[in-house]
C-alpha cells in the first residue's frame, strides 16, 4: 500500500485511524496516570511537579506535537470514512436490527467522537492554551495547574459537561479499542472475548477516573 492509498482508500484510513486510535490509548493511559496525583492528598505538590515535568522537559514537547497530529489525523479520517461509508450506502436497510446486529455506540461513532471533540476544545481552553500562553510557548515557568482545576471544577456546570464528555469517551472507547486491534489483525476466535473484555474494562476504568477528577474537586474530596 502507498502513502497515498494510506490516506485515500478505504482500508488505508481505517489503518489510520486504528494506529492513531491505539497512540491516543497510550496517551489516555499516561494522562490518567499523572492527573491521579491530585488524589496523593498533598495540596497539590506531587501533581504540579509532574505537569512541570511533562511541561518543561524536550522530548514530552516533542510528543505533544506528535500528539496534536494524531488527534488531527484521527478525527480528519474518522469524518471522511463517515461522509465515504454514508455515500456509498445512500439508500438505508429495509430492517433495522438496531443492538442485534450491532451496539448503538458502534453506529454512533461520529456522534460521540464529536462530542468528544467538543469536549476535548473545552479542555484545551481551561488548561491547556492558558498554560502554554503564560510559558509563551516556550520551556518556562508553568502556572499551578492543581489551584487551577480546583477553580475550574467549583462550577457545577463545568462539571456536569466534563462528566458527560468522559461519558462520551468512555462509549467511544468501547467500540473504538476492539476495532483499532481488530483493524490491524489483532484479532481472532480464540482471543475475542479476552481483548474484548480488556477492551470493555479499559472504556470503564479510564471514564471513572476522568470524570471521578471534577466531581472531587467540587465536593471537597481532595485538597
């Protein structure tokens, strides 16, 4: 397959989006790793220390580059196999068998993913730009993301979008996980039910400690 077809042809955006989806995992996994020191009951220092370190340091730089083009890639492939798979199918089934054949998150991918990106715009506004616009984009000094969280989450509002956000990403990843490993032949009979049920638990514990972060700020449980 040529670079071309990789982004062209059905197959090769599914092959990016799997690759894409599989480095945003990674990212989750090591985003939810940092953000559970708010729970270290320490005022905040062991989290700061570790935002400083991602902040402040080359090589993170570096990947949260590599990051924003994997978001961008991942969503700008997600649209066009959506806009792609609705052309081609322009008369719908005579039978819907609606969860028979199919989970409704599955067949609502595109909803969820851009509720997803809607949330993860609202993210980047409360912390990401304003961090990175008092270091001017550069390595510099970063302002006390812990102090930050705790004003942004003592707005109800704030929360009950953050919580319906991870919600939407907690669905997200339960069809997306099995279908990135699935799309690049990670699957077969004898290992269907363990990757889906890693898959399943992975969706699970990533939405709970993402959206348990917000409530905890606004009901006191972390200081």
């Amino acid at each position: 397959m040529t670079w071309k077809q990789m982004f062209t042809s059905s197959v090769g955006k599914k092959l990016v989006m799997s690759f894409t989806g599989i480095f945003l995992i990674l990212f989750l996994i090591v985003h939810a790793g940092l953000n559970a020191c708010i729970w270290a009951m320490d005022g905040g220092v062991m989290f700061n220390q570790g935002a400083h370190f991602m902040g402040n340091n080359v090589v993170p730089r570096i990947l949260e580059i590599g990051l924003f083009a994997g978001f961008i890639l991942h969503i700008v492939q997600a649209y066009m196999l959506t806009i792609q798979n609705r052309k081609a199918r322009s008369v719908g089934y005579a039978v819907s068998y609606g969860n028979a054949g199919s989970k409704w998150y599955s067949r609502s991918m595109a909803l969820l993913g851009t509720i997803v990106l809607l949330f993860l715009i609202i993210h980047l506004s409360h912390f990401w730009f304003p961090n990175r616009s008092h270091q001017g984009f550069l390595l510099g000094e970063e302002i006390n993301l812990f102090d930050t969280m705790k004003e942004v989450f003592s707005n109800l509002w704030v929360v009950i979008v953050y919580v319906l956000g991870c919600i939407s990403l907690g669905y997200h990843l339960a069809h997306g996980f099995q279908s990135a490993f699935k799309t690049i032949g990670v699957h077969n009979k004898r290992y269907h039910a363990m990757l889906s049920g890693i898959g399943y638990t992975f969706s699970i514990v990533i939405m709970l400690a993402f959206a348990m972060m917000p409530i905890s700020f606004y009901c006191g449980w972390v200081s």
